[in-house]
C-alpha cells in the first residue's frame, strides 16, 4: 500500500512555517511566493497552528478585519491534525475526511519530540 513517504519522494519536503505572532498580511504573501494554500504555524519549533486560505477568507475578510492589522494566531486553526511518513494513503484520506481539514502536516520524531517535515494537501 502507498505510504506518505512514498509522495514525498516525488514531491518533495518542502514546508512551510509562520510564527504566531506574524501578520496575516506577511503569511499570505509567503503563501503567494511558495505557491502554497497553507502554512503551519509554529512557535519555538513546534506546530501550534495551520493557516490556510480559508481561515483568511472566512476569520478576516468576511468579519471585516484587515490581513495588515490581524495576526496569524487570531485566525490560524489551533488543532492541528497531522500524519507520518509511514502513514497510508488510505488513512490520511480518512483523516482528513473524518476532521474535515485539506492540509495535513507529515511529522517526523526527533529527539526532541515531533517535527513538521513535510505537508500533505487535497489540492495538486
């Protein structure tokens, strides 16, 4: 069966990382730059968030905030779902159907706990 590990060979393991504190103006333009639909959002290291698009489009434009004057940690997802490389395809579909989320992040343990290595997303 297909494991995350195996699309990431293909894909790569690019991530890409905000910090809480950022604004969500600074996080969009980094998702326009890497051509991405999301962020995680990481403090000291650690994932504590996921910023997506949608978040910008449902938590700032349609409340009437500004992308310049609105953080990321006001807006971001705060559960973060994510998955490892040995995960399968199958269960990675099932997670983000159960959870109702389009970007999981793969993590990987290091000593120090679990890190983002890669992210995995509905779009292509």
């Amino acid at each position: 069966m297909k494991l995350v590990a195996d699309i990431l060979r293909t894909k790569g393991h690019a991530v890409w990382c905000v910090q809480p504190d950022s604004t969500v103006y600074d996080a969009l333009q980094m998702m326009a730059e890497k051509d991405v639909g999301a962020l995680v959002v990481t403090e000291n290291n650690h994932p504590v968030g996921i910023f997506s698009e949608r978040d910008y489009a449902r938590k700032v434009i349609l409340a009437g905030r500004t992308s310049l004057n609105t953080s990321v940690r006001d807006i971001m997802s705060s559960k973060v779902f994510y998955v490892q490389p040995e995960t399968t395809i199958p269960e990675c579909m099932a997670l983000m159907t159960q959870e109702r989320v389009r970007h999981l992040p793969v993590m990987a343990e290091v000593w120090t706990g679990y890190r983002p290595v890669a992210r995995a997303a509905t779009e292509t």
